[in-house]
C-alpha cells in the first residue's frame, strides 16, 4: 500500500508545483490507481482545494478542472448536448459508482493508462490540456511527449458539431477493455481513437493501419478482427444517422 511522511492540501498552484518537484513527492487525483502502488512517499500534495472542480461552459468549449471527477462527466447534462451518449457509454464500464465519484479526470490523464477509456474518449474530440508550467496543448501531442512533472489544471473540449460513437469489448461488464475505440463524424470525414491496443489510445483515419499487440485478454489477431468489425458497424450507423 502506499506511503507517505505528510499531507499537504496545496493553498495555490505554485505551492502544488514547487511540492511536486522532488521525486519523493507525489500529486494525487482521487487516488483510486495511486493507492495500489508500494511506494512510500514523502509528502502528499493533494488539489482538493484549488477548485479544480468544476465543469465551466464557455461559447466555444467546456473548461473542465483536473479535480472532477468520471462521474460529473458521465452525468453532466450539457454534455449530452454536444456528445450524445458517448461519456457515459465510456465510462459506465470503470468498475462501479462509487469508484467514478472519486476517480478524476486529471489522474485518467496524468497516468497515462493502455486501457484508459477517457483518453480514448477524448482523443477524437480535440481535447486540450492545460497545465501550470507547460501551459496548453492538445491531448495527442501531451500523450507523445516525455512526462514531466507538472500539475495539469484544465481539460477544454471544443463544442463542434459532429457523430460519436463508442464502444469497448470487455470481458465482464466492468473489466479493462479488450479494445475501445471512439469514432467521430465531422464535416471533414471520420476520425477513431483505438485504445487498449493494449497500447495507449492512437489517433487514425478509416483507410489507415492500426497496430494491435496480445496480452492476457486477447491476442493481436483477435484485436484486429474487433477492430474491422466495430469500425464497420459504427461508420454504416453514423452514415444512417
Ligand atoms: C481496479 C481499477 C480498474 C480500472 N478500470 C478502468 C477502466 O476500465 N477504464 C478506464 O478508463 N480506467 C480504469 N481505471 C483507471 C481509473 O479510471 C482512473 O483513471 C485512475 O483511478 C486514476 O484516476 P485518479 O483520480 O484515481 O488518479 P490518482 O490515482 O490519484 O493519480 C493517477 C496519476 O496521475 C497523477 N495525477 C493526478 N492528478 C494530477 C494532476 N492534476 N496533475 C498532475 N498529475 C496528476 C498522479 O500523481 C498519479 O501519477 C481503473 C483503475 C483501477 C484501480
């Protein structure tokens, strides 16, 4: 189980920051995937007072604080507006209620996870990230980049028109994927986002190769077939729609 020396609920972000820097010191989320780690710590910077919290609707975009939680994204109804069904179609699968109203947004993110169903979701929607040193820049290119040691801040999600679709094999309801993809439907064609390859979520066109690998819940072939099957269906029901 995790450990740590101290607990400090960070006043500001640059106190957050400065925290952050050793590498005996650790930001937490809602710490549903820290708490699983051995490590042992010497400070806990914990963000719940920084309001990061909120889901704020601009013109343009929603502004969304690291701090919210996979729950205030499943239910929010002006997100059902702009996106359909596909935030709780993503996210009804991790694990149960409780854990999405204290799992967040900005840990989904910060930990970078090969399965992660809020990467995938929010990959095809232009998603930005905003953090306090590094400042902003889209999801993909923050994905690619070496990881550094900084606070993420806000998440912004362009108000567009456009198709989602998406869908996730599982072998129980609320395990990891087998795959997930998210398809969207612009007024430039279609646009998938392909996680759980096993590898992290990966931006593609239709006509374009994706590469799978196998793990303990599915071989490279059978990720393949999942994937021509899914992106045929998804595209002929958003052509209908
Ligand atoms: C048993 C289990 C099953 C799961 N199944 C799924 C699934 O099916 N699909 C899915 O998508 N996800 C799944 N997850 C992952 C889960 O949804 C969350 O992504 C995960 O718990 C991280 O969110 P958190 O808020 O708990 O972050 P934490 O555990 O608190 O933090 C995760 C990482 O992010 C860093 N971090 C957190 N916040 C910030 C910030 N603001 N700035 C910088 N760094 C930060 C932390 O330092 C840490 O490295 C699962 C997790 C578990 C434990």
């Amino acid at each position: 189980m995790i450990s740590f020396e101290k607990y400090v609920r960070a006043e500001s972000l640059q106190q957050a920051y400065e925290l952050y820097q050793p590498i005996k010191n650790v930001v937490g989320g809602g710490m549903m995937w820290l708490h699983l780690s051995n490590a042992e710590y010497d400070t806990f910077i914990d963000l719940c007072d920084l309001g990061l919290n909120e889901i704020e609707e601009e013109e343009d975009y929603f502004k969304i604080g690291s701090m919210v939680t996979l729950s205030q994204l499943e239910r929010n109804e002006s997100f059902k507006e702009y996106f359909g069904s596909a935030f709780e179609d993503a996210l009804k699968h991790i694990v149960g209620v409780q854990f999405r109203n204290c799992a967040t947004v900005g840990g989904s993110i910060c930990a970078r996870l090969g399965f992660s169903d809020v990467i995938t979701l929010l990959l095809p929607l232009e998603t930005e990230v905003e953090f306090f040193n590094r400042g902003r820049m889209s999801l993909e290119k923050f994905l690619t980049a070496p990881n550094k040691r900084d606070i993420l801040k806000y998440i912004y999600i362009p108000k567009k028109k456009r198709i989602i679709r998406y869908e996730s094999v599982r072998k129980t309801y609320t395990d990891i994927p087998v795959l997930a993809i998210c398809a969207v439907k612009n007024d430039d064609g279609y646009l998938f986002s392909v996680g759980c390859r096993p590898a992290i979520a990966k931006l593609i066109k239709p006509e374009e190769e994706v590469t799978f690998g196998s793990n303990q819940r599915g071989s490279k072939e059978y990720r393949q077939h999942l994937y021509s099957v899914l992106k045929e269906r998804m595209m002929k029901e958003m052509e209908e729609e």
